[in-house]
C-alpha cells in the first residue's frame, strides 16, 4: 500500500474544488445545514460550514436539506448507510458503492491517505 500525506494546503485547495462544484452545480440553495461523518467528515463539515455560512447538523436528518460530507468514499459503505440525497468527499475511490454527489479528488484503491489532522500513531487508524 502506497501511503500518502495529504497536506493542509491540498485540503484547502480541496475545499476550494468543492465550494466551486457546489456553485457550479446551483446546489448551494438545496440545503441549509452540513453533516460532517466522524471523524473522517467533521473538520471538511466545519471549515465548509463557515465558508458557506450553514449550520452544522448534529445528525443526518432534519428538515431544509442537508449536506452530508465525509473525507473519503472508498467502499461507500458509510454513506451508502446515511443514503444522503446530498453528499461531498475530498477523496473517491472508483468503484465504490456510493458516488458522492460532488468529490475533489480520485484515489487509487492501492494508496492509504494520512490526513493532516490523523495521528499516524493511532492504532486505530484504517479500522473505522
């Protein structure tokens, strides 16, 4: 496995990507608060929920549409359970079950993406 160090300046630049499809696409009037899956969905949900000026979700549901947002969308396995109508990753892995609505970014299946906020040391780290 090819391990890759995602820095802070390829997340902004990710989060950039992101604002622009969501504009590009007219969707930014298709949801009032953002769901960031944790933990790998919580700082992209905070740091677009500033930008955006939307409220954070404490949940996947509620009324006025939500935008739900993940780090990664490799087997889809998560957001295939949440099914959101609305949804954005920084990273998609082709071939998974659940294509976001908007993502930045292709991974290869064979890399592991090391996020700027993960502790490398963590051994729980892959096994969420």
């Amino acid at each position: 496995m090819n391990e890759i160090k995602f820095t802070w300046e390829e997340f902004g630049n990710a989060v950039e990507d992101i604002i622009k499809q969501l504009k590009e696409k007219n969707l930014l009037d298709q949801f009032k608060y953002i769901y960031g899956v944790p933990r790998g969905g919580l700082i992209l949900a905070i740091v677009l929920s500033h930008r955006l000026n939307k409220k954070l979700a404490l949940k996947p549901i509620g009324s006025g549409g939500i935008l739900v947002v993940d780090d990664i969308s490799e087997t889809g396995n998560t957001l295939h359970w949440i099914n959101p109508k609305l949804s954005a990753t920084i990273h998609m892995v082709p071939g998974t079950s659940f294509v976001p609505t908007i993502h930045s970014l292709i991974k290869k299946p064979s890399d592991w993406i090391v996020f700027p906020w993960e502790n490398p040391d963590d051994p729980h780290r892959g096994k969420e």
